[in-house]
C-alpha cells in the first residue's frame, strides 16, 4: 500500500505545520531581537494577525510566508502549498458523537441579543424562560439549567437521595453507571447497584423486584432510593426504550405510592373484590396538587403485576433523556408521554438539538428546589447563564423535528440507499468495484446499498434494531482492531478515489460508533458509504 504522498489526511499535516508556527510565535514574541528578522516581511507581526492567518489557511504564495524567516523554517520540512491545496480538496466527516455539533446562525443571533441577569439569584430572563418552556413541553412542574447533562444526572441523583448510603438501582450499560465518572459514589456517597441491560436498553423487572432494599428487613443494607433509565440508550446503539416496559417500570414501583388521594380506593376495590377487574390509570395532577393521581376503573381485563405493583413503595424513576427527542421523534409521540410517571428527566441541549452548551432538569417543584441548592455545590450554579439558553430556547423550537433526519442518515449508512447523483466525486470505478456495489439502473435514481449489501462476516450491523441517530459496527475479526479501522478512515491515500476523512470512535476492541446531526448532510453520507465500503474492501 503506498503512502508516500500525502503521508495522512490534510488535517495530520496541517496540525504539524501549525504546531511549529506556533511554537516559533512564542519565542519570537518572547524576544526583541527576534521580532526585527522578520519586521520587513509580508508575514503579520502581531499575535493576533498571526492567528487570523493561520485559521484561515490562507494560500501561501498571496501572502508570501513562504519567504523570509518564517518561510525558510517551514518550507525545509514541508511543502506548504500542496498542504493547502490538499486542504481545499479533503471532505472531513466527523461522526463521533452528535455533541459536535455547532449552534445555528438563529442561535447565534439570539446568544448576542439575548437579555441577561444573573441565574444563581433566578433573575436570568432568558434562563428562566428556558426553564419554564421545557417544564411545559414535559408537563413537569419546573426545570433548571445546567452546564452539563453529566451535572444534571448527579444533581437528580444527589436531589432524590437525601442522605449519604442509599442505592440506586441502574442498567450495568448506562451512561450514568459507565461513563460519568462513579460521580454518585465519588461525590454523592451513593451506591450503584446495577442490573444485566438487555439488548434493547431494558431490564429484567421481576430481577429489578428482587434488588430492592427499604431497610427495614436489616440495619446492614443501604436503601434503594432511585431507579434510573436511559432513553435513547448509548450504549445499545441508541435504542428507544419499549413504551409498554416504561409504563410497567413507573407503575410498579412508583406511581402507587404517589396515590395519595384515591390509592387507598384501588387498594380496597383490589383486596375487597379479588377479581381481575381492576386496572390502573394514571391521569394527569390535580390542578392544586403537587403529586399524581391514580384512578381505578372497572375494566373486562386485568394486569396480573396489580399486587406486584400495589406493593412498590414509590421508589422514584429518574430518566437520563440525554436524547429524549430522539426517542419521542421515533415514536412519533410528544416527549411528555415518554416522561409521563418519572419523577426527573435531564435532557441534553448539546447533543442533536445543536445548542452550544448545557441540561435541562425537570422535575417537580420541590424536587427543582432542592436540585438548585445541590447545582450550587457542585459549582453549576451560572451568573449571566441566559447568552447560553438563548440558543437553548432556539433548539427547542427549531431542531426537535428535524431530528428525523439524523436518524434517517444513520439508517442509510446501514441498510439505506442512496441516489447515485450524490456520489458524482465518490464512484468506485477506479478499482472496478462498480458492479458489485452498484443496483445498476441506467436512470438517474440508481441505488447504491450501504454496509449491509456487502454481506461481510467480518463487519456487521443490527439492521432489524437500528432506531435513531446512533450506529455501531461490529467488527468480527481478530485481525481488525477498531483502532486500526478507524485509523485507515481517517487517512486519505494516492489510490483513494477521492480524498475523504470520516472520524469514528472506536467501540472497545471490537466495534465502532457513528452519530449523525444535524450539520452531517446527504452529500456526507455518501461520502462516508463509499469510504466505509471502500476500507471495508481492503481489510476483508
């Protein structure tokens, strides 16, 4: 395989160049004398118009950098205008996660006028209206604005238990348990007891039944004070969790003990009938009330957990909606009904919904109350926080239904297909794959299959189970690690058809991970299919 020109992709090249025009910037602002060797150059000689020059990779020969001091530098080690050159040609697709994504031009416009005060005393405008419309998309009695959806799932867990040594019960794959550092041990003194999750981001509720503690069996355990889920799931590929199972979680363990008003009147109809006739409603709170109501109606079925679930003793149900939209686009459902019987959900602003930073967590108002004065010690607590939920207030308006979108790409890139009109600058009739790859058609609209058409034991996807806007790859191969995947996708080579750079993430040894947004458009995907396709060629 030859690699003799470029030696990787433009990015590679283009860092190293700038890392020594940087590291000669500090010496040579540092020293007077260095300054006067280049004071008669076309090359900037401040700071600031040093750095404009080199984010703009601007064309070399214009500006003439390759002569004088600077030029005798960098042109001995590297051709700075083939750089370039190979800089204005390489598509770069980055698919590592949908938190790159940047804020729109109206976010933009909105973070510079929008009105401010300061948060921490509640006296933010925009902050404040951030809150309250997220509180009513979920039909939650109050929100708050955090920097981070990490913050945001500490603070609900630190918020529902009130004392150090309780549990909470987790999926042994979620975000919470994985990948926030054990921040309910390491800063809330709480325990994670976890539990196996199934491929589609559930698990097993007579399992779950079966780890509950009160604590009032034995003085030598902790209580179970929470139970969290997460919709969409990571780390099952972005999976929606099951409405129906949802629904059984709430239910069973928390809606129950929230009936404060007609609980007692299911429980007597249930222990005075013995009949299969009662069945359990959740409605809406009372307007003056500040909990959920249960109704018992009189039905010709029965759910068989009633007793089960007449025994739960309100353990509350935190939601890390990281990707709640996600979730309700798919389902084709308002987020609300997704989060109908959870006592918190976060949701995250920076994700698919573009915003630049923060979390919303919501939640009733004496919850809310409680998570501000938790936010405050964990430092969340932002002064002139509303420049931030300016664009927050944007993405909820704007980039909630465009999500379908995402999830569409994502699915191409797996089993979809795409016109061959949009790959016009990625054909593969260089290495005569033309025919194997191609549904050939002599129209305008043929098809080109994604990964699954390559029907490869060595790279698979889950297309039966494929939902939203996350895709894994599965790599069956002791010979192919997911480093070195990603590695070669990210490297532009003299026989590639086009000078393509798509960015993964490698997914432990033996897999990858790539998340579609909103700045990923159809021109990208089929630039990433024909490169995939591509790499996955030369590696089988």
């Amino acid at each position: 395989m030859n690699q003799s020109s470029p030696p990787v992709c433009y990015m590679c090249a283009w860092q190293r160049v700038l890392g020594q025009w940087l590291s000669l910037q500090r010496s040579l602002f540092n020293s007077s004398s260095a300054l006067t060797q280049i004071s008669n150059t076309t090359v900037m000689t401040t700071p600031t118009n040093f750095m404009s020059t080199v984010e703009a990779h601007v064309d070399v020969k214009s500006t003439s950098i390759t002569s004088g001091y600077f030029g005798s530098l960098i042109s001995s080690s590297w051709e700075c205008l083939d750089i370039c050159q190979l800089c204005a040609q390489v598509r770069v697709v980055d698919l590592r996660s949908d938190t790159l994504t940047k804020p729109t031009q109206e976010m933009r416009r909105a973070m510079f006028e929008a009105e401010v005060g300061d948060d921490v005393y509640g006296e933010d405008p925009t902050v404040n209206a951030l809150e309250k419309k997220a509180a009513a998309m979920l039909n939650k009695e109050g929100g708050l604005f955090l920097p981070s959806a990490t913050m945001s799932n500490l603070v609900a867990l630190m918020s529902h238990c009130k004392e150090r040594g309780c549990e909470v019960i987790a999926g042994d794959s979620s975000h919470m348990f994985l990948f926030e550092q054990g921040g309910a041990a390491q800063l809330g003194g709480v325990q994670m007891c976890t539990l196996p999750n199934k491929s589609n981001g559930t698990f097993d509720l007579d399992l779950m039944e079966s780890k509950v503690r009160s604590g009032n069996d034995s003085l030598h355990e902790p209580i179970t004070s929470l139970i969290c889920v997460e919709n969409t799931h990571n780390v099952c590929g972005g999976k929606v969790l099951p409405l129906d199972w949802l629904d059984e979680v709430c239910i069973r363990y928390y809606s129950l003990h929230l009936c404060e008003y007609w609980g007692f009147v299911g429980l007597t109809l249930y222990r005075t009938l013995g009949s299969p006739l009662v069945k359990c409603l959740i409605s809406e709170p009372p307007s003056d009330k500040g909990s959920f109501c249960c109704i018992f109606t009189l039905l010709p079925s029965w759910t068989p957990q009633l007793g089960t679930r007449a025994r739960g003793l309100g353990i509350p149900i935190h939601m890390d909606g990281a990707r709640l939209f996600n979730a309700a686009v798919y389902l084709k459902l308002p987020a609300a009904r997704l989060v109908r019987d959870c006592a918190s959900v976060s949701i995250c602003m920076s994700k698919g919904l573009g915003a630049p930073v923060g979390a919303l967590l919501l939640g009733n108002k004496d919850f809310i109350q409680r998570a501000r004065r938790v936010r405050k010690v964990l430092g969340g607590g932002m002064r002139q926080a509303g420049v931030l939920a300016a664009a927050g207030l944007v993405a909820l308006d704007k980039m909630v239904d465009r999500l379908e979108l995402d999830h569409r790409r994502a699915a191409d890139i797996a089993k979809g297909k795409i016109k061959h009109n949009q790959l016009s600058n990625y054909s593969f009739a260089q290495h005569g794959q033309t025919s194997s790859l191609v549904c050939a058609t002599l129209s305008d609209n043929f098809l080109v299959p994604a990964i699954a058409a390559l029907n490869s034991a060595k790279f698979t996807v889950d297309l039966e189970n494929h939902q939203t806007n996350i895709l894994f790859i599965n790599i069956n191969s002791n010979n192919i690690t997911s480093q070195n995947f990603c590695q070669r996708l990210a490297t532009v080579l003299d026989q590639d058809p086009a000078p393509v750079v798509v960015k993964l993430s490698p997914w432990r040894k033996t897999g990858v991970r790539l998340v579609t947004y909103h700045e990923v458009n159809d021109e990208d995907t089929a630039a990433v299919i024909n490169k995939l396709l591509l790499v996955m060629r030369e590696l089988q």
